[in-house]
C-alpha cells in the first residue's frame, strides 16, 4: 500500500488494494476519520485531505463533529436491534442475508462516507458501481462475469433502506434518501413460470418412471423421494423453503368435514411465521408412502436432501426445464402450479390466498390475470335484444 503523509504527518493519504482512487485519514482526539477523495490524482487528493483535515477542526471547534456518524457505524447499530427484535419473527437465513449484504457489498462501499452524506444520487452511483465489471479483471475473467440479477441488486437496495431508517430513527439524518431506482420500472405483469396440466402429467409420470427404474439403484430412494416431493408440492402449494423446514410432527392425515376425503393438514413455517396448509387428496398417498419407506421419528425433516439438482436434470431430459416465454423452472413452479390448477378448478381465490399464505392481489396480479380460462365468456360475451 503507498501512503503520504502532509501537514506534518497529521493526514495520510493512500490507495487500496484494486482501487486507483487516492483515500486520505486522521485522528482527532483518539478517532480516526477515513475519506475517499475519489480523485486518482495524488497533488489533487492531497489538496482534497488538506481541505477535509481543516474542515473537521473546524467542526471539533463547534461542537458538531461527534455527531458525524458513517454508514459502518449505522450499519452496525442495525445488525444489533435487527438480530435482538426479529429472534423468532424471522428465519435465520433471512436475517443473515442482511447481514452478508451488509458486510460484502455495502461496508465496503459506503463505511466511511458519513451516513447523513448518502443521497439518492450516491445510491444510482452504488447501482451503476454494481452493474460494471471491475477494470482490474483478465480477458477470461472477463468472459465469465455476470452482473448480478436485477433482484439481488434490489434487495441489497432494501437493506441499504433499513440502515438508513436505522440512523433516521437516532436522528443521526434528518430525512431519507429516494432509493428507487429512477430507469428500471416494471410496465409489464410477467407470469410466473408454471406447469400446465398436460406438462404436469408428464413432469410426475417422469418422476414416477425414475423412481422405479432408476438409473443408478444407489440412487432409488433419492429418486422416490423426488416423485413424492413433486406430488406434495403441487397438491399443497408449498413454498419450498417451506418444505424444507417440514417435519413429520407438523404434518398429519385428516378427514376434511366439508369434502369428505382424506386430506393433509400442514403447519409451515416459513418466511412470514407459522401458517397452516390444506392439501389436496391427492398429496395423502406420497405421504404415506414417505411414512412407509423411511419410518422417522416425528421430529425428522420430511425432505433432508435437497432433490434440486435430480429435477433439474430430469426437467432437461424431459424438455420441461423452460417455459414457451423461455422463463426457467423450478421447484418454486409446482408452487404456482398448485395455485393455477385450483383457479382453473374454479376455486375461491380468497381461500386459495389463505391456503397458500399470500394476499388476494399477489394471486390476481401473477396469476388470474394470464389464465384464459377464468374469463367467463356468459358474463363478456353479452348482447342486447334486438
């Protein structure tokens, strides 16, 4: 690292590792204080700490520099309310995905900047930042970059929002920044990527084939499990993540009173705390067989082994992986599937909603509105007597 030094050794100036920019840092009585100059000039960078040295003391001189907080230590303010108030409200990954955005992307770029500096237009900086490929890579480290989805920038946007609500709320700001992003806004509703009854019917007649003449017989119960799973999730409508967390005590086979039929009645927990899930019959007999082969104790997981990677391999053998909108499936799709199906069934779209733990607008927005069949052609199709 190359450091200088000016005002008499009290600022000194370097660069970071992979960084041209110039970063200038003092103490004052017994903090220091770190800036970028965001200049690659030295002369300039040292006449921009010497500016930035004057600046502070005369802030120490009236009694305001105390309350210059940085983003780090907003950030970390944050990390410590968020894990003490969401302990039992929210999942553990959910809450260590704020904390491994925090200390990946954010620290590294916002920490020094003080917290009451950050704008609208620092954050479309931080945007374009992300979007870029850095200049220090090779021509085949180049060919391999992606920039990452437009949802993983979002939610690194929704975590920057809650640090700064965080310092709003300690009065280290006194208004927060518009963060929406001012160039991509979502004119179109786009489908969720699902299966249609015909591409259902070969989805789980591939399963069931696999599971009884698997390729490998090291792989069978593998490959029954994966059929079992494909039926519980679209006769559920399971988020998996959900399923993944179930456990044989919270499921169990019931008469439902108002069908008549054996049906499974679930307790999930997920992302929005404990709901409850009524099957259809159809998910009662791949449960019973689970409950056959496997023979566990109530508190073992319905679904110890991810089965991602054996139906993503079978979705490609049976030319199922992508949708005719090119959109990619996966688990997530028997989900919307299950939701689909009961529409097309004619079922009420308020206890669909609350079976599946979501809202009615969510179900009207991402589904209802691209099934043709929920168009009542009696009630459009209407005509006045001539």
């Amino acid at each position: 690292m190359e450091i200088h030094h000016i005002l008499g050794g009290e600022v000194r100036i370097y660069q970071r590792q992979r960084s041209k920019k110039w970063y200038c840092a003092t103490y004052i009585d017994g903090k220091e204080f770190k800036k970028s100059t965001k200049s690659e000039s030295l002369a300039e960078a040292k006449d921009i700490a010497e500016d930035w040295y004057l600046e502070l003391h005369g802030k120490k001189r009236d009694g305001v520099l105390e309350n210059a907080k940085t983003f780090a230590q907003a950030a970390t303010k944050f990390v410590e309310e968020y894990e003490a108030i969401t302990t039992g409200h929210r999942s553990p990954k959910w809450v260590r995905g704020h904390m491994d955005r925090i200390r990946i992307h954010l620290i590294p770029y916002f920490g020094e900047h003080r917290i009451d500096k950050i704008t609208a237009g620092m954050a479309q900086e931080y945007r374009t930042f992300r979007m870029t490929a850095p200049k220090h890579l090779t021509e085949e480290e180049l060919d391999n970059w992606k920039p990452p989805a437009r949802n993983t920038l979002h939610n690194e946007i929704v975590t920057l929002r809650m640090v700064l609500k965080t310092a709003l709320r300690h009065e280290w700001i006194q208004y927060l920044p518009d963060l929406s992003d001012p160039y991509r806004k979502q004119s179109k509703i786009e489908h969720r990527p699902w299966f249609t009854p015909n591409e259902y019917k070969q989805l789980y007649e591939a399963t069931r084939a696999n599971a009884a003449y698997p390729k490998n017989s090291h792989y069978r119960w593998h490959a029954e499990q994966l059929h079992d799973f494909v039926l519980i999730m679209a006769n559920t409508g399971l988020r998996p993540d959900e399923a993944n967390r179930l456990e044989y005590r919270d499921v169990n086979i019931v008469d439902d009173p108002h069908s008549g039929e054996k049906i499974l009645e679930i307790e999930v927990r997920g992302k929005r705390g404990v709901g409850y899930c009524k099957s259809m019959p159809g998910a009662v007999k791949p449960f019973e067989r689970m409950l056959k082969r496997n023979k566990p104790e109530p508190m073992e997981l319905l679904f110890p082994n991810d089965p991602k990677k054996m139906f993503n391999n079978l979705l490609k053998e049976q030319d199922l992986k992508f949708d005719r909108h090119g959109k990619a499936r996966t688990a997530y799709s028997l989900r919307h599937s299950y939701i689909c199906f009961r529409l097309l069934e004619g079922a009420d779209i308020y206890q669909v909603a609350k079976n599946c733990r979501t809202s009615v607008e969510m179900i009207e927005k991402y589904y209802a509105a691209h099934l043709k069949d929920m168009i009542d052609t009696s009630l459009v199709n209407v005509r006045k007597k001539k």
